[in-house]
C-alpha cells in the first residue's frame, strides 16, 4: 500500500561529545595525550518530519495537526436521483465516487474522514460495486443494507458497515423525503463510538506536487454513466460544479479533480424488485481515464492491481502521474459488458 504521508517524530538531535584528554605522560590511566586541545561537541540537524496531510484529499490538515482519528474513514452511500433532493451533508465530505447502480439511475459513495457531519443522506444501500471502492481505504461503509448476495460478498471481502442495526442510521420524517429516501446518518456520533487505534489510513488517491502534463481545454464536462444519467459539469473559477446534482446551495461538493475513470462492467446475479438488472463494476484492473482540473482534461491510464490495491495512474509515456491535493470526485464510467456503454465528452 502506499505509505501515510505523516511519519512519527524523529528522536530529539544527538549531541555528540568529544571527552578532553588530559596529557599525562606515562600514566597508567589509558589515557592519551590530547596536545592540549579538546574537541568541541558538535551536533547532528534534525531530520525534519514530512508535513501532515489528510489521506483523502492530499491537503495539509491546520497547523500540521496530527490527521489521525480514533475512527476509520467512512463511506455513506446516497442516492443520486431526485427522490433525494435534497441530498444532506455531501458538501462536507473529503472525496465522492459516483457509481451505476439498476434503472439506470446512479448512486453516491461518500467519503468522510476529515470532518463528520452530524447528518448525511438519504442513505440506500450497497452493491458488490462497493468492494472496489471501499477495500484500499479499509473503510467502513455506512448503509441501510443490501441484497444477500451482496451482503455475502462484501463479507467475504472483509468489508465492515453500519447498517440500520445502528442506533445513529435511522428513518426520519422531515416532511421532505418519502419514506424511502429518509434514512439519515449520524456520522458524528458513529465515528464518537468507535474504537480505533487512531491509525491514519493510506492516501487513496497518489496525491503529489508535481504539475500535471499539459491536456486538452476542457471548461464543460459530460459524462454519460447510463441512457438516463449524464453528469454535466462546469469549471466555475478553479472549482467543478455539478450542474444536475441534488445538492442544495450552502452544502454542494466542489471538487477541484473530476476523475472519469472507465471500469468492466457485469450484472449481478440477481435482480432488484421491480426486475431491473442490477449492474456491477469492476474497479480492479485497469482502463481509460480523463483527469479533468483547472481546466486541462489529461488522457490517462488506471491501474489497480486488485480490489484492495491502491490505485495509480499513468500518461501515454507510461510516467507516474500525481493527482493535485484538493477534494475530488470519480466517476465510475460503464465499459463494455453486459451493462449500457458509457462515454465521455468535454469542450
């Protein structure tokens, strides 16, 4: 995996001293004649500790606080269709993934560590898409649950969440959601209860200092993830705003990045209640991607070696790229399989 950005402090500078030896001409004491000189101690710089960053954004936390929580990193899971406008706390997340799920209709990993909302949703519930999305952070999912064979397959894979068990992931009646997508978390007080042992999880993303390659002009951004949902986005001074979200103004995600990142895409072995099937996809391998910031759309290569893996990304020539620190959203694009083809276009 790659490693956390903060690093434990150095041992205090050693000071190394020299003893002055008496010249004792013919003493028995061992002692050498220092010809009336004694060495002056001299002392070793210290080794400066690397500046603390947050692991999902890249961003140095205030005044270089130590960025580890005594909670993992959570990811809620929130519908993206108008049932869920408004959509509740996504303005406060680090990073959100966007990912196809049946009807055509997408749904929203969010991801917090930083910061915990008091409120978040509404909260739906997983797909085996999530295995992928939430396995390098070694996050817990926040749902309010899941088809059995889902269920049996984050298991397997190890994948921890709070379901509706949860005395903090509950209905509540605001009088604007229907009874569906009114499911809301508590995130403050999960992450209060929590027992960790204040281990800051690995940047999930390879974030960097080092400037992007020129791309393309790139203002505007459509990215179609199904025949029913296409995420426009628009550069509005150096942030990208989604221009068919469900966010309300005052609490809307800003990324800085817009990552659209072409995955495999397979159907589950079952379907959901009203007989959709219910795509799968697969972020594990690697694929075409588009780095979209301040304006420049970079053409890209993903890597992800497997579920759990951490994810990299590579330009033509087959060189590192470094991902500028700031929040960022990924889009999950359908490739070709048994699910509709998505596709990519910017002006």
């Amino acid at each position: 995996m790659r490693p956390s950005t903060l690093r434990s402090a150095l041992p205090a500078s050693l000071v190394v001293l020299s003893l002055a030896l008496a010249g004792c001409g013919g003493g028995d004491d061992g002692e050498k004649k220092s010809g009336g000189k004694s060495d002056t101690p001299t002392s070793a710089s210290p080794t400066p500790a690397p500046p603390a960053t947050w692991p999902l954004t890249g961003e140095l936390t205030d005044g270089g606080a130590d960025p580890a929580r005594k909670h993992p990193a959570y990811i809620v899971k929130i519908d993206n269709s108008s049932a869920s406008d408004p959509q509740i706390g996504v303005g406060k997340a680090d990073l959100v993934v966007e990912e196809l799920v049946e009807g055509g209709i997408t749904r929203l990993a969010v991801f917090y560590y930083s910061k915990l909302p008091e409120k978040a949703g509404p909260v739906r519930s997983m797909r085996l898409t999530d295995i992928g999305i939430a396995k390098p952070l070694g996050a817990s999912i926040v749902t309010s649950g899941a088809a059995p064979v889902t269920l049996n397959g984050l298991r397997k894979a190890g994948i921890k969440f709070l379901d509706m068990n949860n005395p903090n992931v509950v209905r509540i009646n605001d009088g604007t959601h229907d009874s569906l997508h009114s499911v809301m978390a508590n995130l403050k007080k999960i992450g209060a209860g929590a027992r960790g042992d204040a281990k800051r999880p690995d940047d999930y993303l390879p974030f960097g200092d080092t400037p992007l390659p020129a791309g393309a002009p790139a203002t505007t951004i459509d990215v179609q993830l199904s025949g029913g949902r296409t995420s426009h986005w628009k550069l509005e001074g150096q942030k990208y705003v989604l221009q068919n979200g469900y966010m309300p103004e005052g609490d809307v995600f800003k990324p800085d990045t817009v990552i659209a990142a072409t995955v495999r895409t397979t159907l589950a072995p079952y379907t959901d209640p009203a007989g959709n099937p219910v795509p799968v996809s697969h972020f594990e391998g690697k694929g075409k991607a588009v780095i979209f910031h301040a304006g420049q759309a970079i053409d890209v290569t993903w890597e992800k070696a497997d579920e759990g893996a951490e994810l990299s990304f590579k330009d033509a020539a087959g060189n590192e790229i470094e991902i500028p620190a700031g929040r960022t959203w990924l889009e999950l694009v359908p490739g070709k399989g048994a699910a509709a083809t998505g596709s990519v276009s910017y002006r």
